[in-house]
C-alpha cells in the first residue's frame, strides 16, 4: 500500500434536501425521468442550479 492521499470529488454531494410532494406527482414525475433516460436528482440539482444562477442576480440588485 501506499501512503498517498486519496483523491477528493470537487463537487461531492454530501447534503441532502427532504421534500414532501404527492405520491402521485412523484410516481409521475420518477417515470417522466426514466422514459427520459435520466434521473429525478439529476434533474432537481439542475433546477435548483438554474434557479440560483437566475435569482442570485435579482437578490443583489433589492438589497441595495
């Protein structure tokens, strides 16, 4: 063995967000993904990306 530090992921995704949604817009929205050849987190960490770039922008501009 050697003694080198293991490589760490620049972006590791270590938290986690619980929502609460309807079962059936879940179900819904997990099938949505798979016929899309995706996946539900994927697909939510791309929202949430997206909403921040969007509004980030917006929240400088009221504070002042």
């Amino acid at each position: 063995m050697t003694d080198q530090p293991k490589k760490i992921k620049a972006n590791k995704k270590d938290g986690q967000l619980l929502i609460r949604i309807n079962s059936t817009e879940r179900d819904e929205f997990i099938q949505l993904c798979e016929a899309m050849d995706t996946s539900a987190a994927r697909e939510l960490r791309k929202f949430i990306r997206s909403f921040m770039k969007k509004n980030q922008s917006a929240d400088i501009h009221t504070k002042e």
